[in-house]
C-alpha cells in the first residue's frame, strides 16, 4: 500500500510538473509574439508619422508666385513674415533665426546715407549670403520671381519694383541727415565765418566774400530762395570770389557719394539756414 501510493505520488508529481513547464514555455511564447508585434507596430507607426511630417515641409518648400507686381505687394507676401510689415526686423518668424533679423529701413543710414541698391539686389537673388541669416536661412527669390506666367518673365520688374520700394522706406531724418547749421559749418563757415558775414579766416589770394545775411536786403526785402539754391548747386562766377573760387557744391555732394535726392536735401536744408539768418 506505502508503496503504490509513492509511485502514484511520484507520478502525479512529474506530471503536474510537465504541465507547468508546458504552461510556462506558451506564456513565454505568447509574450515574445506581443512583443515582436509590438515593435513591428511601432515601426510601422514611426514610419508613417514621418512621412506624414515630411509632406508638409515639401509643399512649404514650394512658394506661390503672387499675381502683383507691386513692390509693397512683393514685401507684404515674400518679406514680412521675417522683417515685418513695418521692414523693421519684427516679423513673427523673427525669432526662429539664428541672429537679429536687420531693420531694412535703416539700410540707407548704415551705408553713410546711399541706398545700396546693387547690394540688396544681390541679397534677394541669392548671391550674397547674409550673417544674420546664418547659412542662407533666408529664401533665394529669384527662381521664384522668374516663374513663368503666361510666357512672360516678370522676374525683373518684381526685383526692381521690391527695391525700389524698400528705398521708399528708408529712414532719412534729422537725426542721422546734418542738418543746415552743421552743412554751414562745415562747407561755408572757413570763407563766410560762422557769423555769415564774409569774416572767415580764408587765406590771401582769396577775396572777401559776401555778407550772407544782407541777401534778403540786397533782394528788395525777400530772401531769393531760388537764387541761392542755384548758386549752391552749379556756382557761379561773383566779383568777389574772382574765378570761381566758391566750391560748386551739387558737385561736390555727387563726388561725395550721394543720389539727386540727398544732393537737394542738402541744399535745401543748407539755403534755409541762410535764410533764418537774414538781418533784419
């Protein structure tokens, strides 16, 4: 009796052992297949879920071409999500790049007061590569602009319409242009003294020029605005001055560096001056 019952307790321990390995080895295998499936999935998922991203930056890639010409038209489309509607560096892209995005309105200042038109052709082309762009960060308009529509290559006249206006918005006031009194000192007060009276420390042979602040007096009471201005631009030959000592300054200013524009601002601001001044 002791006996057969250890057999049978010996056999039913062997079995029940058999069934749990047997239970243990299709859990294993049941949990390695989840698994597998699992990663499979995931790949599968992380695949999608890039090309899903990856389309859209294609289509960004592809800028639509605007049907206007117009140069404020061209920066409001192409310029001022990164520059702003004011071209003052404000734009909401602004701060993804890698440096201050400049204020196009100040180009004109930063060039000592010339607009530098070749150079920001080249910037919009794509020739030249701006620092505050990093590595070309800002898009390359001239493939753009040079669509083709209807067999017609607007290309250029969208360029020169863009530039033209960014030099519409330049910045050119009192602050950064010298006004009269400084255009004075500089340029006449050696001759005509600071006190506009023909007293300046002008060396022999020079003849004594003329006392600026009687021409209005000289003029049966009225400042010759024009006069004066034309004398700034182109000179003229005057007794006093022999021949033609005082500098022709529209030519001087051109010599200078600078457009038909800032030449007449010049001499505008220089000719007010002169007229503030007029003796009573």
């Amino acid at each position: 009796m002791s006996l057969i019952g250890a057999g049978a307790l010996t056999t039913i321990l062997l079995k029940t052992r058999e069934i749990t390995v047997k239970t243990v080895v299709e859990r294993l295998k049941r949990t390695l297949e989840l698994a597998l499936a699992v990663v499979v999935a995931s790949v599968v998922l992380s695949g999608a879920g890039k090309q899903t991203q990856t389309a859209p930056n294609a289509e960004e890639q592809s800028t639509p071409l605007i049907r206007s010409v117009a140069g404020p038209d061209l920066f409001r489309a192409y310029c001022a999500p990164c520059h702003g509607v004011s071209a003052k560096g404000t734009g909401p892209a602004a701060p993804a790049f890698k440096a201050k995005v400049p204020d196009l309105t100040l180009l004109t200042k930063n060039n000592r007061g010339k607009f530098p038109a070749a150079h920001v052709r080249e910037v919009i082309m794509g020739d030249k590569v701006v620092v505050a762009h990093g590595s070309r960060e800002m898009p390359i308009w001239g493939p753009i602009f040079h669509q083709i529509e209807s067999d017609v290559d607007r290309g250029n006249v969208r360029l020169e319409n863009l530039v033209n206006y960014l030099e519409s918005i330049q910045t050119i006031t009192a602050l950064n242009f010298p006004s009269g009194a400084e255009l004075y000192s500089q340029h006449c007060a050696v001759c005509h003294g600071e006190d506009l009276k023909g007293t300046g420390p002008a060396p022999y042979p020079y003849r004594a020029p003329p006392d600026l602040t009687t021409l209005a007096r000289r003029h049966g009471g009225r400042f010759p605005d024009a006069y004066v201005s034309n004398v700034l631009r182109n000179g003229v030959v005057m007794p006093a001055h022999g021949p033609a000592e005082m500098p022709i300054w529209g030519t001087d200013f051109t010599i200078g560096g600078l457009d038909e524009t800032q030449v007449a601002l010049r001499i505008r601001r220089l000719t007010n001056y002169i007229k503030s001044l007029q003796a009573k």
